[in-house]
C-alpha cells in the first residue's frame, strides 16, 4: 500500500488471480503501491470497465515490440490513458484487434491530429478507398470513370477488414473516453452513431472501388446505393446490418452486370465490415437485386405496401453515383409523404408493431432494449408515425434521424416541448446501453444481461458511467435506470399520440407544456391512427373533457393511455362510442373512474373488450362490477372471472330464492345472468376460458336462471295439482349453449293425488306459460327464451304432457327423428323424481336395443341432407357457415347421434348427451378412429367457437362468419389471431379444419367411399 495515497489494489479492484504480478512485470506497481510516475495509470486502470480483461490485454500488447513506447506514452499522456484503458475494458474484439496490430496504437494518444475536429465521412472514406489502393481524388466508385481499387480478392477483404477496424478503435476510443478518464470530453451518442453512419459509407465506397475492380463492368453503367434504417437515418449502431437498395442506370442489358456489381459489394463489405441487407427492396428477396430509377417509381407507384414507404421515410444515398441517388430520393419523396392517406396505413402499422413484438422470446422480452416495450423501436415507431401524420403539410419533419425529427415535431407544436426532451433524453441512454453491450465483442445484440448476471451489469454500468448514488451500488442505479427510462418510453408514447388531441378539443387553455393541434391536424391524427371517422372519435372526447368536473380531469388524465389501448383493438371507433356511453351510464358510480385510473390493467383490458365486442358495452351498464375481475393481483388474473359454475348456480338460486313474488325473483334471475354472461364474455375475450369451459358455464347459468324461476312461480301458487319437470333438449339438454342460444325444452307432469290427468297438465301448462312470459318479457336485462318446439307434434301439440302421454305418443306415432332429438333430452330443472323417470322412459327410445335398420340410417340421412338444402339462408357461404356448413355443427352433431342410435344400446358408455364426450367414447369403443373422432372434435369447437366470437363482436346471434372487413378482423381478435394480421388467415384456418371434419363426415356418417 502507498502509505501518501492509501492506494491498494483491493481499492483499485485489481483483485484477480496474477494482477499483482503482471503489474509487477509491466513495472507499473512495487508491492506496496505504485511505481514512480505510475499512480496516474493505475487510477486509469482502475475505472476501466472491466479491470481484469483491461489487465490482461496489456500483458499481450507489452509482448509486442512498440510496447517501450506505449509505456512511455501512458505515463505522460492523461487522453492515451483514459481511452487505452476504457477501450480494453469494454471490447474484447477491439483489444485483440489493438494486440494484432499494436503500431496502430496512435489513433488513442494525445496528438496534434487529436485537436481536429474528428474524422469527417471525407477522410474515412479517403482512408478505406487508400487501403484498397483506390485514388480517392477520382469521380466516386459507382460512377462513369469512378475509383477502382488495385487491390482485389482475399487481399483486398483483408486490408479493408483491418482499415475499417482502425477507424472503428480511434471512434470507439473516443466515445469511451470519459469513461477512463472523466476530465475528458463526453462524446455524444447522437455524434458517435453519425459517425458510425460515415463509416459504413466509406465501407461501402471502398467496397465498390474493389468489386468495380473484380469484374470491370461497362464504363456507361452507373450504380447508386440508397441507405436506409439506421445508416439512411444516420444513427447506426456499432455492429448492425447495413439496409440498402441498389439503382442503376442505364438498364437493359446493363442490369446484369449491375446486379453482379451489387452482389459483389455485398459479398465484399459483408466479408471484411458489416453485413449488408437488401431485404427492404421492391418485392423483398424475391425481388430484383437491382433496377432501374423507372422501375423503382413504377413499383412503388403500383404495389408497395405502407411499411415499405415508412422505411423509405429514412432513405438517402450513402454509396455510388450522387447524381443518381439524388434522383432516386427526389422521384420517391413525394410519395413517402402521402402514404398516410392510403386506405391500409393503419392495418398496416398495426401489422409491422404486432410483428415486432412477437418476434420476441417470451423470456427476453423484459430485456430487450429495442424492441421490447418501452424500447428504442417504441421511439422509433412513434416519431415515424407522426412525421407520416403530419409530414403531409409540413415540410420540417422530413428527416430520417429519429432525434431530428424529434426536435422538429416539438419545434412545430406536435410534441409537447419537455415531452419530446424526456423522450430524446430516455433514447439516448437506452442508444447509449445498446452501443456499450454491442462494444464488448462486436456482436449484434440488444439484450441487457439477466438479472442474476451482475457481473455483466456491473460491466455495462461502469462502461455507461453509470456511478452508486449512495444507497445504491452502480447495478442497483444501472437498472432503476433502465426501468424509469422504459416506464417514460412508454408512458410518453402513449402521451404524444393522444394527449395533444385532448387540447385540440377541450377548452383549457394551453399551458406550454403540451403540443396544442389544431381541429385539422388532430382529425389526420385521429385517421392515421386508426379511427374510420376521426370527426365523431373527436367528438366522443370533447363530450368526455369538457367541463371543469372531477369526472373530466380524470378523464383528461386517462384518456391518452385508453386511447392507445383502443387503437389497438379491432374497431377503436365502436370502441370509443361503447366507452361514451358506458362512462355516462356509470356517471353517478363513485368508484368507476378511480378503478380505471388506479388499476391500468382494468383500463388496457375494458378498451381490448369494448373495441373488439359490441355484446359487452350493452351488458356492461347494468353489471358494472364485473369491471372489478379485470384487476390482477400480482401479476395474477382475477380467479373470480372463470369461476366455477357450479359455484355461481348455487349461488344464483340462493340469491333468487329470497325474493318474495316471481317478478322480483325472475328480476333477480336474469339480472344475475346479465351479470354472468358479461363475466364470461370478459374471460372468453381475454382468453382465459376454452370454448368447452364458455359453453358449459353458459348452460349452467341457463339451468339456474330456468330451475330458479319455475321454483319462484310454484311457491307463488296456492295448490299444486302435479309436480313438474323441465327437460332440457338440443344444446342446453347437451350443455353447450352458446351466448345466443334458447332454452330448448320439454315439460313433464305427474297428477298429484287425486287429480285427474286433464285438470293435471291444465295446472301445470299455466305455470309453464307463466314462465315463459316472466323469461321472455321485456326487460333491461337479456331475455332467456324458452323454446318447446321439440316436444311431441311440435308446436301443436300440447305444452305439457304426462308421463304416460309422452309413453302412448312415443310407442304410436314416435318417428326416428324425434328419437335422434332425445339424445340430447336431459332433467334440468323441476321434480328430479319425475325427471328420473322421463328418463327411464325414453332410454328405450333413442338407445335401441337392436340399433338402427339400414331404412332408419337412411332416413336420417335423408333429413339431413333436406336440412342442408332447405333450411341453409340465402346467399348464405356454405364454406363459412358454423351451423349448417361444411364440416360445421349440424354435421359433428348428427354424425355423433347417428352413432348413438346405432351402438348406445349395447354401449352404455354412449348414453351422453354431450357432443365431445359422444365423440371421445366411440372412439374409446372403437367406433370411429382417433384421428377421426380429433377431426370431428375440432372441427366442433371451431365451429362453435366462431360462432361464439360472432355473437360478442356483432352483439346478435348469427351463423354466417363475415366474408371481410373490420367484422372479420374484430371475430378473428376475438379468437385470438393477433391484431393487424390478415383476417382472411383465420378463415382459411377455419375453412381447412372444417374441410378435414366434413371428409369424416362423410365417410361415417354418409358412408363414402373416402376419395382418392
């Protein structure tokens, strides 16, 4: 230890196995503290990033023979050792470039030529064309009589390889070096990402002069390279893909030798620089390498989707012929400008930002720093998005890099002044993290290390000059860093979108902070993001703003973040009407807007739910509870939104029960189901229930609701001349109601003692009657009709029936299709005795002993082929319709009963009335294959779960999936495809699994020979 400074090697973190030797070796370090003239370089040494790799790479560099002078240098030059030992401590690629070549060290010293402005895109480009041997003073490589190199070939990749890392060690040297030294200038990231841009155009410069050389194309062609993403917006990370077009003039028999030009540059700066990716071009890699001006003009005038003119929103040329890139960006300009007009600019954002984000591992996606939420593509996207908006009229917003175009949609009043700084701030930083972790070995990489790696973020914070703030040490700051950055990141996206249109239509006075629009610009906002009538959207937030009431301030304060989440949704249009008028129905609800403000998921999700279904607005108002299941708890979805059914029946009775007359009990009842359905909805929607658990819950919802109410009605009798039984039949009897679905039913009586059968079913059809008006009446709440058409002569015949009634009609004039009805005939509700013995009695019925005669299948197979020709709707898309079409309900369903009717006699596991548990015991017994029985079960819950979604998004029952438009995208939202996708891909999914269950359809159920 130096007994003057206090200085020891534990202090200067120098703790690892063999420092103190190699210090002693390199003469720097004399047991007991540094050596004369040396603490200036141990100090150095120590607030490198990494001190034990800075360490070692200078015992490599020392075994080479410009090491005396290094040494000497360190010792006198303060910058050479601030930069040396940062630059060793943060990249082991450059410290081994540095070890290969050490007589480069100069580019780190102090010298004269360090007092220049640092090197510009003309002396790059004038060293990288020198190392291939290309005059620099000739016309640009790419044009008539451009530079070639001498150099070509292995030779020529080795020498550019080895100049473009010079130049890349004296920058990063530079950018590092307050790191090593903090008196030394702080290089911005904004200047360091632009001077990585001139780079790779000096690379590509060079790169040209050689392929130019290799293959002697014809002095008349003339080639330009356009940059786009990160080198067009001139801030390039240390090691990307360089995105580039190539244009060549002229064309015809030129273009080959031109697309052998560009092929070979690629080949060349990919070997010896960067990889260099012309994936952004017309038509993507199927497309041509390289065309002419014309032909670019006349893709993109005809084909191109918006994307591809928000990535030309960056392009610029950076390589080749000036002139002629000058003309490509001039010819396209115009067109960049006016993408947003276009009618598929919104699907198409949409599609990009769901692409982003699901091509994320789930397990990096809280370490992503570009893509991730909160990320560098979340500023990227949003300022893009904007100058796409408001560029149209406005010519200052016309810059490829992301913090100029920043600056300028502050500057112009698009951007609040300290919003658009917080968000140029937070950029900078995760630009600076994301250039430190690519650093360390010249990787392509935008993830943070792992929480447990604290090394690595100890490394990452120290190369950031991040330092402890006293409480904590530098990876608590580094990472409280980070997550306040991504939190800003993305509160402000949500922020600069939305909160500028809340004062273009409130009355407040602007207040300097926010970005004031006016009632044009925020109507193009509005339709560029998202809104088909941006005019009535911004009416919708005048009427929830306006007023100097608590409502409205809080409404304020939401209104940007729900805005974003209902851009999102499938019809943010609906959905913001929907969320109007829920708020003014729930206007006196004290806790509405407080739960909205306080718990964001309740907000993210009540906008996913009211722009994607019109069912839950209509129940909402009347259940608004149910907004209280859209919390989390620790992450954890509410368990009450999928609750178990039996649970909410019991309790669904309970609650009924207490009601005094049948009208208040049938009240309570169907307000209970309003209630229930919402929930159910809510869980449907957000993916938390399969479409097995949503039809059970239903149907037991509908049980309750059913047995609830004839309980409520016989206590209000004063007699009873018989007991009753309800008998559920089609999908409630089968327990798959779906959200629009009847109560399909039969009613059974037994006389009580000493009353006759006629005075019996006379009693018992009043109460029947009774129910069905309490159940069908009007009412703020959803009706629950009650069908008994199914019953014996339909709807002629008598309502109820007694037991030996159904028994004389069944043996005298019962036909084998009201045997197949009964298969689904179950006790739901009434005297279970009674239901017992409906059931004995019809068991016979529909589950023939002998099976079915070859004339019974054949005339369920003539009805049901006269089922499919007459009953189908007009117009009606057989391909697409979930009850009578191909492959759809009908078909599971009666191919399942036929095998019913036929086997259940003497297979007791058949005797179901549940279509998947019909189907998974006949392939337990055999009677069908497994991958049959997999078909036929997918094809159900397809069916039916498309039907399901019809009914939330459209807030009606209907069959007909929609042929297209924001219906379809709404319906293939609501069973999970992801928002901006193409809606025709859930229809072709759809179409093809119930084209398979239609072919089992076939084969079992109508006996054909399966097609070759």
């Amino acid at each position: 230890m130096d007994r003057r400074t206090g200085t020891s090697l534990a202090r200067l973190g120098l703790t690892g196995e063999g420092a103190d030797a190699i210090l002693r070796e390199l003469g720097w370090w004399a047991g007991d503290g540094p050596t004369a003239g040396c603490e200036e370089i141990m100090w150095a040494l120590a607030r490198s990033p990494d001190q034990a790799l800075a360490l070692r790479t200078v015992e490599r560099l020392a075994q080479t023979p410009p090491w005396p002078d290094i040494d000497a240098a360190l010792r006198t030059d303060r910058g050479l050792r601030g930069r040396l030992f940062a630059t060793l401590g943060s990249s082991t690629a450059l410290g081994d470039h540095l070890v290969a070549h050490p007589d480069r060290w100069p580019l780190l010293a102090d010298t004269a030529d360090r007092q220049n402005p640092p090197p510009d895109l003309a002396r790059r480009t004038t060293n990288l064309l020198r190392a291939v041997g290309a005059d620099p003073s000739a016309p640009p490589p790419g044009t008539v009589g451009g530079a070639r190199a001498t150099l070509t070939g292995a030779e020529a990749v080795g020498a550019l390889r080895i100049a473009y890392r010079d130049e890349l060690l004296g920058l990063a040297s530079a950018d590092l070096a307050a790191v090593g030294d903090p008196s030394l200038p702080v290089m911005e990231v904004d200047d360091v990402a632009a001077q990585l841009a001139d780079l790779a155009e000096a690379a590509l410069s060079a790169s040209l002069a050689v392929a130019a050389a290799e293959l002697d194309p014809p002095d008349e062609l003339r080639l330009a390279v356009i940059g786009l993403g990160k080198c067009g917006g001139r801030e390039l990370n240390y090691v990307s893909d360089v995105d580039v077009v190539f244009v060549a003039e002229p064309g015809g028999e030129l273009t080959q030798p031109a697309t052998k030009l560009a092929s070979r540059v690629m080949r060349i700066a990919g070997e010896a620089c960067f990889e260099v990716d012309a994936n952004l071009r017309p038509e993507g890699r199927q497309g041509a390498l390289v065309r002419t001006l014309d032909g670019h003009v006349s893709y993109y005038k005809r084909w191109a989707k918006t994307w591809e003119f928000q990535a030309l929103l960056k392009a610029r040329p950076i390589a080749g012929d000036p002139v002629l890139g000058r003309f490509y960006i001039d010819a396209l300009n115009p067109m960049v400008w006016q993408a947003c007009t276009r009618d598929d600019f919104v699907a198409d954002v949409q599609a990009m930002r769901t692409r982003v984000i699901e091509n994320i591992p789930s397990e990096q996606r809280e370490r992503e720093l570009k893509l991730g939420r909160g990320g560098l593509r979340d500023v990227e996207f949003a300022v893009q998005l904007l100058q796409l908006v408001h560029g149209r009229n406005d010519d200052t917003l016309h810059s490829g890099n992301t913090l100029v175009a920043l600056a300028a949609l502050s500057d112009g009043g698009y951007v609040g002044r300290d919003d658009g700084a917080n968000l140029a701030a937070s950029y900078r930083f995760l630009r600076l993290l994301e250039h430190r972790l690519q650093l360390q070995k010249l990787r392509r990489t935008h993830l943070l290390p792992a929480a447990d790696d604290t090394d690595g973020l100890r490394w990452l914070a120290r190369a950031a000059r991040v330092r402890p703030d006293g409480r904590r040490d530098v990876v608590g700051v580094l990472v409280d860093e980070w997550q306040r950055n991504a939190r800003r990141v993305t509160r402000l996206h949500e922020k600069l979108f939305y909160r500028p249109l809340l004062g273009a239509v409130s009355r407040l006075s602007a207040d300097g902070a926010d970005a004031v629009l006016s009632p044009a610009a925020a109507t193009a906002r509005m339709k560029a993001l998202g809104w088909a009538s941006p005019e009535g959207a911004l009416g919708h937030l005048r009427a929830l703003t306006g007023g100097v009431s608590r409502a409205a301030s809080i409404q304020r304060a939401l209104l940007p973040v729900l805005l974003d989440s209902l851009s999102q949704s499938p019809d943010p249009d609906r959905g913001l009407l929907a969320y109007r008028r829920v708020s003014e129905a729930l206007a006196d609800t004290p806790w509405y807007l407080r739960l909205l403000r306080d718990e964001g998921a309740v907000a993210q999700r009540l906008m996913t739910l009211l722009g994607t279904s019109a069912l839950v607005p209509d129940l909402l108002a009347r259940a608004p509870e149910v907004l209280r299941m859209l919390a989390t708890s620790s992450g954890v979805q509410s368990p009450e939104l999928t609750r178990d059914p039996a649970e909410v029946s019991m309790a669904l009775r309970t609650t009924v029960a207490r009601q005094g007359t049948p009208e208040a009990a049938v009240a309570s009842a169907r307000s209970y189901r309003r209630h229930e359905m919402l929930r159910i909805a809510c869980a449907d929607l957000l993916g938390l229930l399969p479409v097995d658990a949503v039809c059970a819950a239903l149907n037991s919802v509908n049980e309750a609701v059913l047995a609830a109410t004839l309980d409520a009605v016989l206590r209000a009798e004063p007699e009873r001349a018989a007991t009753l039984a309800v008998i559920g039949m089609g999908r409630l009897g089968g327990g798959e109601s779906s959200y629009g679905s009847d109560a399909d039913v039969m009613f059974v009586c037994a006389p009580a003692e000493g009353v006759d059968d006629h005075t019996a079913v006379r009693w018992a059809t009043k109460v029947v009657e009774r129910v069905r008006r309490l159940l069908g009446s009007p009412s703020p709440d959803p009706a629950l009709p009650v069908d008994a058409d199914l019953r014996p002569e339909g709807r002629s015949g008598p309502m109820v029936r007694t037991l030996a009634s159904y028994r004389e009609y069944y043996a005298r004039w019962g036909e084998v299709w009201e045997a197949q009805a009964l298969l689904r005939a179950r006790p739901i509700a009434g005297d279970r005795g009674l239901g017992r013995e409906f059931t004995a009695l019809i068991d016979p019925i529909r589950y023939p002993a002998d099976g079915l005669s070859s004339s019974a299948v054949a005339e369920i197979r003539r009805i049901k082929a006269r089922v499919d020709a007459e009953r189908l709707p007009r117009g009606a898309d057989r391909s697409t319709h979930t009850k009578l079409g191909l492959g759809g309900l009908a078909d599971v369903e009666w191919t399942v009963q036929l095998l019913q009717l036929q086997h259940a006699g003497d297979v007791p596991e058949l005797r179901t009335t549940s279509t998947l548990e019909g189907l998974r015991e006949a392939a337990e017994a055999g009677l069908i294959s497994a991958e049959d029985a997999g078909e036929l079960g997918e094809g159900w819950r397809t069916a039916t779960a498309a039907r399901n979604a019809i009914m939330l998004v459209r807030g009606k029952p209907a069959d007909q999936l929609p042929r297209s438009g924001r219906e379809l995208a709404a319906v293939a939202v609501a069973l999970g495809y992801p928002l901006g996708g193409d809606p025709g891909e859930f229809a072709d999914d759809y179409r093809r699994v119930t084209r398979r269950a239609r072919a089992v359809v076939e084969r079992v159920f109508y006996g054909w020979a399966e097609s070759a």
